[in-house]
C-alpha cells in the first residue's frame, strides 16, 4: 500500500507541476524587505488557479515578473545559477527533468512518465529543488544605530579626545546580491515564505550588523573630524549626511568588510543627536568664545569695550582718567588693535610724552580741545 500512495502522490505532484505558472512579489510585503521567495500567484492571496504543484519546482514556461528596484536570484539544488538586474518580465526555462511541462512543448512522455517514475523513486518529492529570489536593490531605511554610554576618539578639531552619547539611523544598500546570499543570509531564510528584513528585532544577522555598525562610531566619528576636507568640525557632523555616510561605511568597510565580504554598503545617515560629555561641552564652550572674538567681529568687540571705557573714564575721572585711558588705547594701537613689543616705562613722568599722548587723543577724536587744554597745563604745571 505504501508504494501505492508513493505513486499516487508522485502522479498527483508531478500533475500539478506541469501547469505554466506566474510568480510575482508576495502580498504584504514591508517596505524595508531585502530577500525574500517568489510566489506563484496559485498561492499569492488564492488568485491562481494552480494551487497543486510542488513548492520548489518550477515548471517550463513559467514567467516571473521582476519589478522596478528588484533583482531576481534563481537556485538550482541550493546553488546559486542565475541573476537578472533588470526589470521586466522573464520565462523560466531548465534543462531538470523535474522541470519539463506539456504546457511547454516538452512532450507527454518525457515531461509525465518519466517525472512520475523519477519522483517514485524519491518517495512521491521531485528530486529536485528550484526556487526563484527576489533581492531589493533600493536603499533600505530606518537601519538604527545608537549607543547607551560615551564613545570616544580623538578630534581633529579640538585636537583632543571628545566623547558624546549619540543616536541616529542609516540607509542600507545591498550591491552584490550574489555575496550578500552566499556569506551573510543564513539559509533559514532561503525557503519559501521567508522575509529577511534588517529592521525585523527576531533577525539575529541584522543584530549582528546593528553590533558592528555601534563598534564603528568611533572609528568614523574621528575619520569624519580629522579629515581636512570636511573642515574638522565636529559640529558639522549633524549636517554632513552624505560625508559621514562615507566615514560610517569606510570605518564599517576597515573593520568588517561589510562591502567586499557581504555586497553591503552604507549609503546615507541621519544622527538624530550628539549628547557631549562634560568636558567636551566645556571646549565647545571656549572654541565658541573664541569663534566669535576671532577676526572682524573680534576688533568690533574690543572696540567697543574700548569706547565704553572711555566713555566710564571720563565721566568717573575727568580728564586725568581720559588721559590713562588714552594712553591705554595707544598702547594697544586702536586702528589695528596691536600690542606693542615694550611700552616705555618712563612715558608716564615725561611731560612732553604726556603732552605728545593727549595731542594724538586730539586728532583721533577722544578727548576735546577743552580736555587738551587742561591736560597741557596740568602737565605743564601752570
């Protein structure tokens, strides 16, 4: 009896694989899938007729539709034996015995009989297993990266070590389909019904690369400020997606050959926020002081602060607090703000030095000619 029901179960399967199917993408299938089986539309949301036919042979004839952004793996037996990059509509065709369909002009004998004795001798199952992969070509979102402690590395920019707590997330692109199957997917996820999603928390391959990714902040964070191209400012860092995408990925790249070992590359990122440590917040502090006393905007400053005191000199003073004053903006060289290399110690005795300071004071504009006269005669002694 045990052969019988062998027979009919080879007769019945080989029957239903004889129909030309259509395989598509799966329904339901999230945005952010990278790998997953095509289905025949006969089990695709019951809109196919054939809903008989063995899981893992496809029949002669068959078309698979691949869509704009996918490419199209095809196994023979577990091996890898064709890709298709392009978009559009193919037909299946192999040389298998499994494979063979009347629908296809194979022959009665050739595609029935002898798939019904070979699969006998298997216990009813096709010898063979064929399956079609779809593998997204787009860039994958909402990759999230983040770490619970500092990091730390050493800034260009600052010229010292730094440390933050930051968060953010990447694109994710596979670009060697063919590396990315053969080194990195575990082979759970070569069956049909299978979704490997790197978002998906139950994936233990995608937590692997969420690992790396954190184990690379680092090295990237310092790549990133000490390249003198992109300014060394770490501050730059939140506006800069592409160029530390491309210091996120060779860091990646240098540490774990996601690229020439998986076909996987980083292509853009988002830091959602760097939380500085103490130390680091106080020299962003100071470089942001000196930032803005820097230049221009640094002579506009201290002029004006000369000015004010001036301003409080005089009016706390008369014209002996202008007169200190005076001699203290001379000394720093108002029009250029420039130190000189030695003030002469004796200037404050000398009454012609005296008179020579409060005469520049007059042509600047400092003092008036009533501050003039009276600082001549105090230095004159009339």
């Amino acid at each position: 009896m045990g052969l019988v029901q062998a027979v009919v179960g080879a007769v019945g399967g080989m029957l239903g694989d004889q129909w030309k199917d259509f395989y598509t993408v799966p329904a339901g299938l999230p945005s952010t899938a990278a790998l997953f089986a095509a289905v025949p539309q006969g089990t695709n949301a019951g809109r196919g007729s054939n809903t008989h036919g063995s899981s893992n042979i496809i029949s002669n004839g068959s078309k698979i539709v691949v869509p704009e952004g996918y490419g199209l793996l095809l196994f023979q037996d577990g091996k890898i034996t064709g890709f298709a990059a392009e978009p559009g509509g193919y037909e299946w065709r192999s040389d298998d015995i499994n494979s063979k369909s009347i629908f296809a002009g194979d022959g009665l004998v050739s595609s029935l009989i002898t798939q019904s004795w070979e699969r006998f001798k298997f216990g009813g199952q096709p010898g063979s297993q064929q399956a079609a992969f779809f593998v997204s070509l787009k860039e994958l979102p909402d990759n999230r990266f983040g770490t619970q402690s500092e990091i730390y590395w050493d800034d260009g920019f600052l010229n010292t070590q730094v440390g933050a707590v930051t968060r953010g997330s990447y694109t994710l692109k596979i670009v060697d389909p063919i590396l990315f199957v053969k080194n990195f997917v575990p082979a759970s996820y070569l069956q049909p019904g299978q979704v490997f999603d790197f978002t998906d928390l139950d994936n233990a391959a995608a937590a692997q690369l969420f690992n790396e990714v954190v184990g690379s902040l680092a090295p990237a964070f310092s790549l990133y400020t000490n390249d003198p191209s992109k300014g060394n400012r770490i501050t730059k860092l939140q506006q800069d997606s592409l160029g530390f995408a491309k210091s996120l990925s060779d860091a990646v790249e240098n540490g774990y050959q996601w690229k020439s070992d998986r076909g996987l590359a980083i292509v853009k990122t988002a830091i959602v926020s760097i939380e500085y440590d103490a130390n680091t917040r106080e020299l962003l502090k100071t470089v942001q002081r000196a930032d803005a006393l820097s230049g221009a905007r640094g002579n506009s400053n201290l002029q004006a602060s000369v000015a004010q005191g001036i301003q409080s000199a005089g009016e706390n003073g008369g014209a002996a607090g202008l007169m200190g004053v005076g001699m203290a903006t001379g000394m720093m060289g108002i029009g250029g703000l420039q130190q000189p290399a030695a003030p002469a110690a004796a200037a404050a005795d000398d009454p012609v030095a005296k008179l020579k300071k409060a005469k520049e004071m007059l042509d600047l504009g400092l003092i008036t000619q009533q501050d003039y006269d009276a600082l001549k005669a105090k230095a004159l002694g009339l």
